[in-house]
C-alpha cells in the first residue's frame, strides 16, 4: 500500500460520487465500489472485476483501502474478542466482538484516548492523542466482518460507539461514518442497530438529531450536578438541565422511541436508593429507559461495584416509578474488554482539559 494515497473507506456514498466524478468517472461508480468494499468485503481494486481494468489501475495507484493493522487479539472465556488495533507510532485503540444469540454486537472507538476525564474509566485516564478518521472508525467494522468470516462466524448485525473515545467530540468523522454503517450500499445496518453513547455533549446532540437518526444514548451517571460534575466533568459545561433538553429534542426531531441513560454503579457513591429516586424523577414520564452497568474495575481506579443486591434495589426504584430498567451484563472482563476498561496504548497530549482536576480523584499516572 502507497501511505500516501487516500484511503476512501468509510467515505459517505455523497463522497464517494463526488470523488468519482473529479476523477472524471460517473457517479454511479461509487455504487459498484460501495458494494466490493461493504456487501463483499473486498478491498483490493484489482479484484473489482466490474470496474475497467483502467479504473481499477488508477484506484490502484490514487487510492487505498486499507483496514487497520492488528496489533493484538485476546479472546475472552464468553466468546468475548478483543482487538488491539494500530493507531499511530505506539499507539493502538481497542474494538470489542460480543457475539450474543441472535445478534454480534461490535463496540467501536472514535478516539485514541478521551480528554473528557471521567473518574471511573480506564480511557480517561490515558488522556486524548487524536480523533479517528472516518476510514479508522469503518475499518473496525470491516476488519471484525473478515476475521469473523474468516473463522466461520456470524458477522456484526449491532454496532455500538461505546469504545475508546467520546464519538461527539468527533462529530464529523463519526457522522460520515454511520452514513456507511446504515447505507443500503454500506453495512445497511437499520439505525434501531447502531448506538451513539455520549458523555453529555449537548450542542452535538441538538446537532446529531440533523444528520442522523440512530439510537442515542446517554452517560448519566448521576442524577445531581454535585455527584455528576464529580463523575462527568464535562458536566460542568453542559449540567443536567441543559442535558435532559437536548435527550428530548432528539427523541422527537429524531422519531426514536426513547433514549437510553447508561448508569455506572459505583459502590457507595451513587448507588442509594436516594438517587434511584432522585433519578426517577428526573426521568419519569419522559421517553426514557436506564441501563444500569455494574462497574468494571481497573487498576488504581478507586471505585468499587456495587453488591448484586444494590443493584437489583436500584433498578426496582426505577421499574417502579415505570421506566424500564436493565441491568448491562458483564462480558469479556476477563480480558479487560468490558464497559470502561478499554485502554490500548494512548500518548496523551491534553492534560486537565476542563481547566482542573475535580475534586477527592486521583490524578492520573504520568
Ligand atoms: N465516551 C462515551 C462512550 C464510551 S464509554 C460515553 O462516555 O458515553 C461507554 C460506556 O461505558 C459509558 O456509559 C461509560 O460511562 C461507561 N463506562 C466507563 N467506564 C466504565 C467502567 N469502568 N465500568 C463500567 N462502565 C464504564
Ligand atoms: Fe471519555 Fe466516555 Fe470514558 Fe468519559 S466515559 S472518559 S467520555 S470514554
């Protein structure tokens, strides 16, 4: 491969013809392409046998397609797979297979690392390098597709963005992406199939509800701004009551039954049957359901899960007041694969990136 040329994977199908017809190319070449790179998972331009053998020379030379390289695979007791994949120099940003009865979900990155600091997750602590591009963001579902062929298994039917990185901080890039992911020509994954999880980057999400309609989900974490400022730096800039707003707006400029408010449990700290009614009522009547997920450890992070029992408290706090509530299942922990733990290797460049550490937290390792 030429490190030179383009890589036009995860180009947009709008792109892709605009990029055909400056090649002097009709438009409609994007649609053939589309389907070597997406529906048959071919990525080398001279095996596209319905492109001239002059194009496929050209897209040779001009162009590249090129999946990220792996660098690692663990493969977890539950059929949980991880891969460490290439991002730069050293550095290497995970991606997560987790194969259920009826349906693969695949928990992609968006960044190397995560600036946004929050004091329970291992990416934090790492620190932000970069965003991924469109073609890095694609390229982990195009790579899980051929390894998961490649041993005979059922390929990805759900695609989460609850990797590596906080994906509206990379708006652009993660946008252009889940045009490919939910393209006819692309993955044609329905947008019920594919989750953007947030932080809580409200001006994005008002944004979001413009170009896409996929599922939305929201790292809540806390149902005051006290404890969530704590938890969610980020909730400092944009607090509770503009949040819960703008989770709204989507829903409805979306026409998306609900939004989902993931909760971390974290052992006596937000975890009281005080909160769950506190949340309760932020959350009532409104198109909402929680997802409780039991807090996966790391090293040196501090926090502790919650015992079963709380969380079987918690949720029937919730249940009660009639917003659906589950309980996320732990997968692939054994191999640092859960919620949170993902770390790969990041060379951080941003350092305190809301202005100051918060408060009673570690600071993180050098
Ligand atoms: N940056 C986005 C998406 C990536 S994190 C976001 O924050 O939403 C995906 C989910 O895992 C988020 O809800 C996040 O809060 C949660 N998470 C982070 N660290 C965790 C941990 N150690 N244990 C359990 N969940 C964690
Ligand atoms: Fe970033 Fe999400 Fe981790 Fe917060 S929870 S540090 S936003 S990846």
């Amino acid at each position: 491969m030429n490190v030179a040329t383009q890589n036009l994977l995860g180009k947009s199908r709008g792109e892709l013809e605009q990029h055909f017809v400056t090649m002097g190319e009709p438009k409609f070449r994007a649609r053939q392409l589309m389907r070597w790179l997406y529906g048959r998972g071919v990525f080398q331009p001279d095996e596209m046998t319905d492109l001239s053998l002059a194009l496929r020379a050209r897209l040779a030379g001009e162009a590249n397609f090129a999946l990220p390289e792996i660098r690692d695979r663990h493969d977890a007791a539950d059929g949980v797979v991880k891969w460490q994949l290439a991002a730069g120099g050293s550095q290497s940003i995970e991606t997560v297979f987790i194969p259920e009865t009826r349906r693969g979900t695949l928990c992609i990155s968006s960044q190397v690392g995560c600036a946004l600091d929050c004091s329970f997750c291992a990416t934090g602590r790492q620190g932000f390098n970069r965003n991924l591009s469109a073609a890095e963001i694609v390229g982990q579902v195009a790579l899980a597709n051929r390894e998961l062929t490649a041993a005979g298994q059922p390929t990805v039917t759900n695609v989460v963005f609850m990797g590596m990185g906080e994906p509206l901080a990379n708006f652009r890039n993660v946008v252009e992406a889940i045009s490919v992911l939910t393209d006819d020509l692309g993955y044609g994954l329905s947008r019920r199939r594919v989750t953007v999880s947030t932080s809580g980057l409200v001006p994005q999400i008002y944004r979001l509800a413009a170009d896409t309609r996929v599922a939305l989900a929201v790292s809540l974490h806390a149902p005051d701004n006290e404890l969530r400022n704590e938890l969610v730096p980020i909730n400092r800039r944009h607090p509770i009551e503009e949040l819960l707003p703008a989770c709204w707006d989507y829903v409805e400029r979306t026409n998306t039954r609900d939004a989902t408010f993931e909760y971390v449990m974290l052992d006596g700290v937000n975890d009281s049957l005080a909160r769950a009614r506190q949340l309760a009522r932020l959350l009532r009547h409104k198109p909402a359901k929680v997802n409780l997920i039991p807090f996966n450890p790391f090293t040196a992070s501090g926090y502790r899960r919650s015992p079963a029992a709380a969380v079987d408290a918690f949720r029937d706090v919730l249940m009660q007041a009639g917003i659906m509530t589950i309980t996320r299942k732990t997968r692939g922990d054994d191999i640092a694969a859960a919620c949170g733990q993902l770390a790969g290797r990041v060379d951080n460049r941003v350092r305190n990136p809301l202005g100051g550490r918060i408060q009673g937290d570690q600071t993180q390792g050098a």
